[in-house]
C-alpha cells in the first residue's frame, strides 16, 4: 500500500511543495502589485471555500452521508479560516487580516507537519487518494493568503496589534464549540458526556475540551498551573478540562512568543524605532532622578 507515512517521501514532498509554491507567490505577487494580490487571494479564498462544501459531491463522502455532512461544517479551526477567510478579504479589517497572516502560517504548518487527515490512506483507493489531495490543497490556501498579503505589501503588519489575536483564537473556538452542539444535537446524537470527552476525535480535534491523555505524560506538569474548579475539574477521579477557558493562558503565553517572531521580518524597523525610544524615556528618566539627588545635596 502507498500511503503518507510520518518520515517517508510521500511526507516531505507537500512541505517542499508548499515551500517551493510560497517562495513562487511571494516574488510573483510583488511583481504584479497589491491590487493584483488581493484579487488572487480572494479567488483563491473563495476556491477553497467552494471545495469545502463541493466537496461533499465526492463518492466517498456521499457513501458518508448523513454524518459526513459535518465535514463541511466549521468543525475545528482549519475549517473555521476556510469558511471565513474570503469575509475576513472583504471586510479589510487590518486585526482580521492580521489573524489571517499568524494564524494561517501556524495552523496551516501544523496540518502539514501533521497531517492526520492523510497519513495512512491508501493512494491506490480512489477515495483516499481524494481525500489526500483535498487535506493539502484545503490547508495551502490558509497558509499563502496571509503571507502573500503582508509580502506584497497588500497588508502592512502591526505588532501592536497582536493583543488580539489570542481573543480571535478564542472567538474561533467558541463557533467550534456551538458548532460540536448543533452536530451532535442534529447528526450524532451521542451522550452529551461524550462531547466532553477530551479523547474523542470527532468533537475535539482542535483541543477545545483539552489535550489528549496521549500527552499527559509529556504535559501534565503544565496542568498544575490551572485553576482547579475553573480551568479543570474532576468526575469520579477523571481529569476534565473546562471547554475554551483552560487553554486561554497558553493562546497568550503562545502569541507572546511566536507573535513577535512571524512580525519580525516585517516589523523589525517599527520593533527598532519603539526600543529607541524605550530607550531614550529610561535614559531621560535617570537623568531626572540624577539631577534631583544632585539637588537634594546641594
């Protein structure tokens, strides 16, 4: 069987296509301009918004139906930026597409360093093999449209700004999780228990109602740093995370460190300017105090 294998050939050719196709964009949207580049990426926006609901028209997703319908739902934080990602073109809003730029390169990095919707399927099934080329044409988009905007110059980053991106990851997780209602009240109709379920794939495969138990062991030293009875609680013994609001430090913790990093090649003259003059207020100020105690001797 021919399939994507973590390691294998089959895995690192769509990073290097990735690469290869971002390195291309980039130089041929800044020959062509901004009022180019935003065309591009709205079609391709919409392109991708299409696929996600076409999508469904597949043989091997119609075989799915009626569940398979949740596929094309705003099922995890991929799904969410798909979805909303040509509005978010259209409005303009600078902290819209500020998300756009930080968050499609991280997600969209984690789907292809991960690829769990494609490691393991057969190549040689004509639905798998779908499927596949669907999971990596789905997630390119999310991360081109973004960096194609702030590498043209469509879009000018502000660091400043990313105090919101944490509130925006939230938002996004909170259309998940009414989302993972109206599925299961609609299609799966499981025990409302088991949305709570942090090791169920199908209601969290974006961590909204925490990490897998997988990587306790790896992780659970940072679980001591939640509060108890709000950010994690216990049902006869078990472990259990409060939906959204347990990973809230970690989404400021995380844009505080990456945050800084994917605005530096675009911010770094801005970053320069506020260290000066950061810089000059401390000197200032010490000047100050050194000329009061100069004072107070005399």
């Amino acid at each position: 069987m021919v399939s994507v294998e973590y390691g294998n050939i089959l895995y690192f050719i769509p990073i290097a296509a990735l690469a290869a196709t971002a390195v291309s964009l980039c130089l041929l949207c800044g020959k062509m301009g901004q009022k180019w580049t935003l065309r591009f990426v709205l079609i391709m926006a919409w392109a991708n918004f299409a696929l996600h609901f076409l999508k469904q028209f597949a043989p091997s997703y119609i075989e799915a139906w009626p569940t398979g319908l949740a596929r094309s739902t705003m099922e995890n934080l991929c799904a969410v930026m798909v979805v909303l990602t040509p509005f978010a073109l259209l409005s303009k809003k600078k902290v819209l597409l500020d998300y756009l730029y930080y968050m499609g390169i991280v997600s969209a990095s984690l789907a292809f360093l991960a690829p769990t919707g494609a490691v393991g399927l057969n190549l040689g099934d004509p639905g798998d093999l779908f499927e596949v080329t669907r999971y990596y044409l789905c997630h390119a988009p999310i991360f081109l449209t973004g960096l194609l905007l702030v590498s043209s110059g469509a879009h000018r980053l502000d660091y400043h700004r990313l105090i919101h991106v944490p509130f925006l990851i939230i938002a996004a997780l909170i259309i998940i999780a009414l989302d993972d209602v109206a599925l299961n009240a609609v299609l799966y109709r499981r025990d409302w228990m088991a949305l709570l379920d942090r090791d169920q794939p199908i209601f969290n495969s974006s961590f909204l109602f925490g990490p897998s138990s997988e990587v306790d062991e790896s992780f659970g030293w940072a679980y001591n740093y939640l509060i108890p009875g709000l950010q994690t609680y216990r049902v006869d013994g078990v472990l259990h995370f409060t939906p959204i609001l347990w990973v809230v430090p970690y989404l400021f913790i995380a844009t505080l460190l990456l945050g800084p990093l994917l605005a530096l090649p675009s911010e770094l003259r801005h970053m320069k300017m506020d260290w000066a003059v950061f810089a000059q207020k401390r000197r200032m100020a010490r000047m100050k105090k050194e000329i009061q105690r100069m004072e107070e001797q005399q």
